[in-house]
C-alpha cells in the first residue's frame, strides 16, 4: 500500500538513527531497494549538512513539538549524487519517526535559476550605474558623478578637518593635435592621459573627465603643498604618451578646498575658479608646468 503513495515514505528509529521501512519511492529516488534501505544507519542517506542540521535543530525540536513540516534536506543516493527533498517528519510516543519526503530537484533548479537570474540582474543594474556615471571614452567619472562623490567627500573632510586639493589639468595644444593627426588620435591621447591619472590616484580620491581636454584629480587629505608634490607625478606618466615620437604636455592648475564653506557646490566652484586661474598661468607661463592658486 505505501508504495502507492506519490512521494517517500519512510520510518527510523530516533534511537538507534535507523531506518525501519522506506518504500520503493524513495528507494528508488536513491538506487536502491526497499529492503537494502531498511536496517541501514540514516546518516548513511543524509548529507553532512543535513546531518548537522538534524541534531542540532530537527530532533531537540522534535521532543517538544513532535512534528516537523516542510523541512529541506538533502539526501545521498548510492552513488553520492546530492538529491534535494522537503520532509515532513512525525515523532510518535513509540520513539519512531514517519518521513514524508518529496522531491525537491525541480523546485531547486528554479531557485538556482532564480538566484542565477537575480545575479545576472544586479550585475547589469551596476554596469548601468557605472556607464552612467563614466565618461564613455575615457572610463573616469563624468562631471555629474565627479560633484557627486565631491559632495560626499567634502562633508567627509568637514567632519574629519582633513584637507582637500584639486587638480584640473589640460591638455597643451589638443585642438592642434585633432586638427593635424585626426579626432582618432585624439581620442587615444584622452584615453592614454585618463590611465596615467587613473594609475596615480588613491582609491579614496577622484579623478573624472571634466570637459574636452580638461581633467580633474581630488585629492582627499591632501593640502595644497601636498598636491604641489603630488603634481609631478602627472607630468612624469604623461611622458609616456607618445604622439608622433613627442610627449604629449599638459598644464595644471592647482587649488585648496575651503572646508569653512557650509555648501560643498559652492566649495567645489570656488576652488575650481582658483584651479582655473592657476592652470591659465601655466599656459601664460609656457605650459607644461603646475602653478599653485594664490590664496589657497
């Protein structure tokens, strides 16, 4: 009669751990017969974990409650493979216990579909919040995103008093490299100049593309003559970007960060004027060189 029923049934010895009946259902789910099961420990058909989780939860549960339902555990078959089932277990006064036991295979694959699938989702959701806050040639930040993480960091460095300094460099003569050698190898010389930025920052500083030919470096804890020391290490990477067997040159203008500002837009837009007025000088002064803002 019981191996009529569509789903395991079996019954074990709380005591002794062993199987007393299991019927062809679940022998036969696990390779076996009903008559190799009977008799065996239950630890040899239960994984480690369900093994774990039967001590130290389902039997101590068991003594008070006397049932358990929609349990999952995972069984082993002959041959070890892993067979994932929901159990309904009854405890009776006899100190045996009734297994109801049902496949649980279909029901895990779509679990493992949909964790797959919710993986799959966040990882698109994070590459969509990445291009939108990337510069599409260059991979830095983008303006928007660049005064983002400003807002964050300022209100960082107002609680800590830790200095900002910013950078903003530009290109010399960018529109006669496109005008003569083609937006393509503009475009590589952008590319080329945002790795050497990138490959100088600290993961808590910030380094976006700010327009054109123009970049921006934040530097976090960092006063004005920590970044006037800072600065060299620019010009020295850019020496590896090659145009036509020359460096390609950039001017920089350096500022510092008034923390005593309540509004971090406001903070960024005047350090960016007196960055921009710095980085004017440089040009003045022959370009290729870092000038420090007055008044910082």
């Amino acid at each position: 009669m019981a191996d009529r029923f569509p789903c395991g049934l079996m019954v074990s010895d709380i005591s002794k751990r062993e199987l007393t009946f299991a019927n062809e259902y679940v022998a036969s789910m696990l390779g076996y017969t009903s008559e190799e099961m009977a008799g065996q420990l239950l630890e040899k058909f239960l994984s480690k974990a369900s093994l774990i989780f039967m001590d130290s939860y389902v039997y101590p549960s068991l003594l008070d409650d006397g049932e358990h339902s929609e349990l999952q555990l995972v069984l082993l078959g002959r041959d070890k493979e892993r067979i994932p089932v929901l159990a309904n277990i009854r405890a009776n006064e006899q100190g045996f216990m009734h297994w109801a036991l049902f496949s649980a295979i279909e029901r895990d694959k779509m679990y493992q579909e949909l964790i797959a699938a919710r993986d799959q989702l966040q990882r698109q959701a994070q590459e969509l919040k990445a291009l939108a806050s990337s510069d599409s040639l260059t991979g830095l930040l983008n303006r928007r995103a660049a005064e983002q993480r400003f807002e964050t960091l300022f209100q960082q460095s107002k609680r800590t008093d830790s200095p900002i300094s910013v950078l903003l460099i530009d290109i010399d003569h960018f529109k006669q490299i496109n005008d003569r050698y083609g937006h393509i190898e503009g475009d590589r010389i952008l590319i080329e100049i945002a790795e050497v930025i990138r490959s100088t920052l600290r993961t808590v500083d910030i380094g976006a593309r700010w327009g054109g030919e123009e970049f921006l470096i934040t530097l976090y804890d960092t006063d004005l003559a920590g970044a006037a020391d800072f600065s060299p290490r620019i010009h020295k990477g850019l020496e590896s970007v090659l145009l036509d067997g020359f460096t390609v040159h950039a001017s920089v203008g350096v500022a510092a960060v008034d923390l005593d500002l309540d509004s971090p837009s406001v903070a960024i837009d005047h350090a960016l004027q007196a960055a921009d007025k710095a980085l004017y000088q440089a040009k003045e002064f022959g370009r290729n060189r870092t000038i420090l803002a007055k008044n910082s």
